[in-house]
C-alpha cells in the first residue's frame, strides 16, 4: 500500500496499572485541578468534587489527561480521547496480567460492575 493509501490517523492504545498507595493525595490533587479549571461551571464543579472525593478511580481519570501524554509530539494533533479507570485486582505474578494480542485488540467498554469510569473529547477544533 502506498503511503497515498494508508491513513493518517493513528489508533495508540495504552494500558497501565498503578498502584495507589495515599488515596488522600490522589484525591486532593484531583479536587486542586477541579477548582484550578475555570472552564467548569457551578454545578459540573459540584458533580466532579463528588466523583473524584468518592472514588479513587475516578480521581485517577481525572488526573490523567492524553493531551499531557501526547502535547509535545512535534507533526501530531490530538483528534479525540477517551480514558476509563477502575479497581482491579491484580497479581503480577499471574500470567492472566501477561500483554498478549487479545489485549492489542481488546477494548473493554464496560465490567459489569459499574466499574468503568469514561471520559471523551471527541471532534477536537483544529
């Protein structure tokens, strides 16, 4: 395929589990970018301050931000992203948590449990 043919977007998937040992820090940090964010309003501000003081999970998806990840890569613009984070129990040890070609793939939209926690920035201006 010439490079006429092949696309130009690019699909980059990533997959990290952290280990949160001060849930209080986390969550204060998220509560700190919330009040620093001039673009929420009133009511936004009161839902993310409850999200974020609830669940670490949900501190972590706010906290995390692929325009951070991905800024400062010269010839790239971000077009759209969407995050999601969640308790899980993990087990390095375990081959289940061994990156295969199922996990290249693999795009879980949701666990079963409420679990899943999503944020979207689709249709990027630019």
């Amino acid at each position: 395929m010439s490079t006429a043919e092949t696309s130009r977007f690019v699909r980059l998937r990533v997959e990290l589990v952290l280990e949160v040992e001060d849930e209080d820090a986390v969550m204060a940090a998220a509560r700190r970018r919330i009040a620093e964010d001039e673009q929420l309003g009133a009511l936004e501000r009161m839902r993310a301050e409850g999200a974020v003081t609830e669940d670490t999970a949900e501190a972590l998806a706010y906290l995390v931000d692929p325009f951070v990840l991905v800024g400062e890569v010269p010839g790239v613009e971000l077009q759209q992203a969407s995050w999601s984070s969640e308790h899980i129990e993990y087990d390095p040890d375990s081959p289940d948590w061994e990156l295969d070609e199922d996990d290249v793939d693999g795009d879980d939209e949701e666990d079963g449990d409420g679990g899943l926690n999503r944020r979207e920035y689709p249709g990027f201006p630019g």
